[in-house]
C-alpha cells in the first residue's frame, strides 16, 4: 500500500498541461474538433444490439 500523502502518478495539473499539448498538436496538424451535442450516441443501431456482460457468466 501507498504512504499516505505521496503521489503515485501524474498530478491533476500535469494531466492537463499533457492534455493541452495533445489537443493543440492535433489542431496544428489540421484537424478539427466536433462538437457532438447531448444525447446523441456514437452506437450504430444498424448493427445490432451489443451488450458486454462483465463478470463471470453463470453456467446452465
């Protein structure tokens, strides 16, 4: 187990500054960022239903 108070991996603002650096890369390379508004899915219902079962499936 961790010793309390000692940081394990990257802090809250490293995580961001990374995240900033990945963004402004993928901008600079010319693609842009989609807004997708609330409530649309990215599940393609012309596939079909496909339901993940986590967990140890019970045998018949």
């Amino acid at each position: 187990m961790a010793a309390k108070g000692k940081q394990v991996g990257p802090t809250t603002q490293e995580l961001r500054e990374n995240l900033q650096e990945d963004v402004d890369a993928f901008l600079a390379s010319g693609k842009k960022i989609q807004h997708i508004p609330n409530g649309v899915s990215g599940v393609d219902a012309s596939k079909g239903n496909k339901n993940i079962a986590i967990g140890q499936s019970k045998k018949r």
